[in-house]
C-alpha cells in the first residue's frame, strides 16, 4: 500500500517537527529536524509497521545494534509513521566502494550475532540477513553499526552475508545467473549450496518430507563433478584459513548442526582478529 507522505511535508511529533526531503522507497523516506539532523521516516497503513514497531519497542534497549526507533507519530491526518535513527550507508554499498579492512568485518559479524542472539533468546528470527540489510555510521566505522530490523533471520544467511564481506566487491556466493522472479530461481539456489557446501546429509529425511527430499535428491544428481566447487577447498588466495574454518562451522546444511549465535558469539575466531 502506497505512502500518503510527499516531499516538504512537515510531520509533527512529540519531540521535533521533521520535513519530508526525499523518499528512499515506497514507504521509506529521508527526512529533517529543525536542527537538520536526518531521520528515516517510515509510513504505511499496514500491519507490519506496528509489529516493527512493537519489536523495536521490546529490544532496542537490550542491545546497541538494532537501528532505534527515535518516536511513533500520531498526527491523526498522516498514515501512522515510525521515525527512526538514521545511518549513513549499508555494509553492501559500503564494501562495494571500498573492501572493508578485516577487524571490519570481524566488527560487523559480532555485532550482527548480538543482534541476532537477543532476537533468538526470545524466539524470535530474522531470516533477511544480508549486507544491504546492515547499517553503519561513516564517521565511526568501528564504533556505532546498527542492524536494519525485519521479521526473521538465521545463521545460514549470516554465514553468506560474512563471505560476502570477506570477499568484497559485490561477491555473493549463491547469487544465481538467474532473476529473481524466474522459475528456476530458488533450483539454481539450491544447486550453489549444494556445490559450494553438499552434499545434503541423509539427516535430512528427518526433517524434510518427501517431496522436499526428492528436489534435494534431484539437485544432487545434476551437479556433475566438474561443477562442485567445494568451499573446504578454497585456498588462501582467496582467503585465509581461520576465516575459511570458522565459516565452515558455520554453513552446515543441516539447520540442527549449525551453532547458535551465542555460541558463535564465543568462537575463537573473535579472539584471533
């Protein structure tokens, strides 16, 4: 559902009166204060938004790297409108300028686990766990990183987000050749995990129901060996081996072996960088 929100239009909160300057997406615009200090202003009629705001509401205060909500608005001529703190850029764009030094990356990842460890011990999961969905502040790259909040997460996506970070310049290691409205989309996916991380464990048939395991059983036998590219394998051209092992901890393809992320939290790889 569109916004009801245009470029100049002042927004009357509690705490400061914002004007409308841009809009970033459909619901998402950039706006001022009086002292012109920047907000994102985030306005639908929708359902989603009070559950954002909810869940913001119930964890902000528990860790530093969820973005905080600033105020709720309740102009009864306006769509309800959350105003939340605003971030200089995501770690994609960030990462595609510039390849983030190492102690940058292992800043990300720690503060993305704590973020997730708060949501995980109450049951809660994030599942859009991606560079575009992590914002920092520029001025202090290794001070002050927020995490865009959404719905769900889990430490698979993690796990990729990391490598992507690793590897820099826009490298995503499951990005099919494929757009994401095409039929074979979620296949191709599927046939990278396989590739990069498989083969699929018998574990799964307790987990998976038939028709889920002979998707898997068909990923497998139409990756012939010339396309397996074994991630345990990659050298350290491409990256160095503590990176490599703790990602291998990570991206088990069955969810049950995977650690949680306030195991993760805990690994040595945090110690050694």
């Amino acid at each position: 559902m569109p916004s009801a929100l245009f470029l100049g239009q002042t927004l009357k909160g509690r705490t400061a009166l914002y004007t409308v300057v841009k809009q970033l997406q459909d619901c998402v615009w950039l706006a001022t204060n009086e002292s012109q200090q920047k907000v994102i202003a985030k306005s639908v009629r929708h359902f989603r938004l009070q559950n954002e705001r909810d869940v913001l509401l119930r964890f902000q205060r528990r860790t530093s790297a969820i973005r905080p909500l600033v105020e709720e608005l309740e102009d009864t001529n306006s769509p309800p409108t959350l105003i939340l703190k605003y971030l200089d850029d995501d770690v994609l764009n960030a990462s595609n300028k510039q390849q983030l030094t190492h102690s940058e990356v292992v800043f990300v990842a720690r503060k993305v686990l704590e973020a997730l460890a708060v949501l995980h011990d109450e049951g809660f999961v994030h599942t859009d766990i991606k560079p575009s969905n992590v914002f920092w502040k520029h001025r202090s790259r290794g001070a002050h990183l927020q995490m865009k909040w959404g719905t769900a997460t889990d430490i698979w996506s993690f796990g990729a987000t990391l490598i992507s970070l690793l590897y820099g310049s826009g490298f995503h290691i499951f990005k099919p050749d494929v757009p994401p409205d095409h039929d074979e989309y979620d296949v191709k996916i599927l046939l990278k995990h396989h590739r990069c991380f498989g083969p699929f464990p018998e574990s799964y048939e307790q987990i998976a129901d038939q028709q889920r395991l002979a998707i898997l059983t068909w990923v497998m036998q139409n990756s012939p060996p010339e396309t397996l590219r074994p991630f345990h394998l990659t050298t350290t051209k491409e990256i160095c081996q503590d990176d490599k092992e703790f990602l291998l901890r990570i991206m088990r393809l069955d969810p049950r072996d995977r650690p949680s992320a306030r195991q993760l939290l805990e690994d040595q790889w945090f110690n050694q960088s």
